[in-house]
C-alpha cells in the first residue's frame, strides 16, 4: 500500500532527536510559556524573516488571534468585510466568523485553486477592513496586484499559512508577505507537531502584543488581565518537537518538490489535469498534490483497487456546508467545479522514488 501520508514514518527519521529533547521537557518539570517554546519562537521568526511570532495552540486559533486582536485594538470591529478564497479549508473562514466578521468569498484562478486577485476589487465596499489569503495546498498567492489592492483601499493582508511553511515570493517567505500571517502545526502539515499547535507571525509590534495577551487569557502580566483572550497557548513539549523539524524543513520541502516535478513531468493522460508547476519553483512547498479528473470516483476506486492511497480536499466547499447555510443557495461555479474533481495523490518527504514510479505507472494506464 502505498499510504497518502505515511506520519509514522515521517517522524521516525527525526525519532533520536526528538526523543531525547521531549525527555529533557519533561523532566524540566515546565510544561508551558518556558524556553522552548522561547527558542522555537526565535527560530521561527528567523527562518520566517519576520520580528516577531508567537506560538498558538493550533492553526485555527492563530488566524482567530489575529482578528481578535485587529479588533481589539480598533482596527476592526464586528460586522466589517473581510475578503477570503471559497475555495478553502473552512478554518480560514471560521476565523473570521468567530469573531463577528463577514467573510466575503472571491472564487479562485482555477490554473492554480488560489483566489483570483483580479476578482477582489470589485467586492471590496465601504465595510472592508482585510484581505485573508490563503496559500492553499502550499502555493504561494501574492502580487505587487494585491499589494496595491491593500494599499489603495488601507486594508490588512493576513495569511492563511497553514499549508505553506517554507514557500516564498521573489524571495520573501510566505508568513512575511502580508500584515500578519497564521500557522498551523497540525501532525498533517509540512511541519508538524505530534498534536495540535500553531503560531502567528508578524512585523508589528503593538499587534504581536495584543495577540500574545489574547493567547493567554488577555493577561500580559500574571492575573492582569486586559482584554477578553483565550486559552490557546502552545505546548513546551510541541515547540521542542517544532524546533527540532524546523531545522529539516527545506530539505523536507525540497523532496515534496522533486516528486512534484516528476509527477507534472511524467503523468500523462487526457483524463487528468496536472496542477500548475510554478516557474519560480520556490512559489510552492507541494503541501498537497492536487489533480482534476471529470471521473474523480472511477479514478479514486481504481487507485485503491492498485494499493495507491488517495484524498480528497476538499469534497464540499464551506459555501455548501450546513454550519454557512445561509450561503447554501450561493453559486460559486469554479469552486464547486474544484470540489468535484480534486483528488490528492500521495506526496511526502519520505516517500521514495519507486513509489513515485508506481503512481505515475498507475495514472497512466487509467482510461
Ligand atoms: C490546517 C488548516 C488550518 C487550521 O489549522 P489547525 O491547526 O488544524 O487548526 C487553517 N487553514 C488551512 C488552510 C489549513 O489547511
């Protein structure tokens, strides 16, 4: 069988590391807000070209953070716009919503499932306070465009960096291109802790401020509480998990990327749209490989049928999904063309090159 995303062993190559730095935390007897998630801070600003970040409990809880915060600190209040990709994880959309929000969905560029930056201007109105763009499947969405957008309309860019960690534009990384980005360190994503965590990055202070506060119960000094926060605070032991894979993540990402480039290279078939390969290479980390097929079921079955495990991401659109059912009559063709023909094939650091071999074969026999 070869698994879509093998965790196990993923994490078994880094097994020495890992096992002796959670051994440490624990018997440090100090188990939150400590040096560990101190130095994976540090280390993920550094490597991110940001001034500061902060760990979360998850990524959801990061891009909520953030918004909370904005409103916090007056920038946003409840029932302003925020532009946001339909096409997306519902998380990004959740963040938004959370905090009293109004999400208003941009359809994607079906060349590469990312929002259409040429469709947000027209949807902005007197109510629109941010742009939260997301580097779906770990393509990098960014343009001097969008950056104009911003700039002429006074609006935030937020990240949505969950699937994207290491990806670039004209050499800044994602997590540094907007006001502030999202993170999630979910087992599942390039990096990934053995649990739930996430973070935030960011270059302005104030808002690193009020984000680190709201994480911790709004307190920015024990039992002083300022504002109304959360409880969502990453764990010492995730960050010294973190610290360790965040030292791998380009060579990581660099193997996704060499499968990438023989997948679009040597799948061949009329039936199959191949994902985009971006000309800078460095524009994506291949978080997920995702190809179109009108015959999705017949293709999904047939794989199965070979020992080759697949995904889908995602079968239904948050548009279409009951928790929005206010959206439910809303047509949003070209995303819900992608949520019916998406299938993600497997692609990972530790697949080897005869498992490539063996989905390339299989595709290509497919009728
Ligand atoms: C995974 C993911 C999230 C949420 O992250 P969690 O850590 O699972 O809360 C948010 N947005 C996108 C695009 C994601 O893929």
């Amino acid at each position: 069988m070869i698994k879509f995303l093998d965790l196990q062993k993923i994490n078994l190559v880094h097994q020495r590391e890992i096992e002796e730095r959670i051994i440490n935390t624990f018997r440090s007897g100090w188990y939150l807000l400590g040096d560990e998630v101190k130095t994976f801070e540090e280390n993920l600003l550094k490597y991110i070209g940001s001034k500061y970040a902060i760990g979360a409990a998850n990524g959801l809880d990061a891009l909520r953070l953030i918004f909370r915060a904005y409103i916090e600190l007056g920038i946003m209040k409840p029932g302003d716009e925020v532009i946001v990709p339909a096409n997306t994880y519902i998380a990004s959309i959740l963040a938004l919503t959370d905090n009293g929000l109004v999400p208003v969905l941009v359809e994607p560029d079906v060349r590469n499932y990312n929002i259409d930056i040429s469709g947000i201007e027209k949807k902005i109105s007197e109510k629109t306070k941010g742009i939260l763009i997301v580097h779906l499947y770990g393509r990098t969405v960014f343009s001097q465009e969008l950056k104009n957008i911003a700039q002429k309309y006074n609006l935030k860019i937020v990240e949505d960096n969950a699937q994207a960690i290491g990806s670039e534009w004209k050499k800044i990384k994602t997590g540094n291109l907007g006001d502030a980005a999202g993170f999630s360190f979910y087992p599942g994503k390039n990096l990934g802790a053995l649990g739930d965590a996430g973070g935030i990055t960011t270059n302005d202070e104030e808002l690193s401020k009020a984000i680190r506060a709201l994480a911790n119960y709004g307190s920015n000094q024990k039992y002083i509480n300022i504002y109304k926060g959360l409880n969502s605070r990453l764990d010492e032991i995730q960050a010294s998990v973190l610290d360790i894979k965040l030292k791998y993540i380009d060579e990581e990402n660099q193997k996704r990327r060499q499968i990438a480039k023989r997948y679009t290279k040597e799948i061949i078939n009329s039936e199959i749209i191949l994902p985009e390969f971006p000309e800078d290479e460095n524009e994506h980390v291949w978080h997920l490989f995702v190809i179109r097929t009108k015959q999705r079921e017949k293709l999904q079955n047939y794989l199965t049928e070979n020992k080759i495990q697949t995904l889908i991401h995602y079968p239904i659109p948050p548009h279409k999904q009951r928790a929005y059912k206010e959206w439910n009559e809303m047509s949003l063709p070209i995303t819900e063309q992608i949520h019916n023909e998406v299938l993600s094939l497997p692609i990972s650091p530790v697949m080897d090159e005869s498992e490539v071999g063996v989905v390339i074969e299989k595709l290509n026999l497919f009728k």
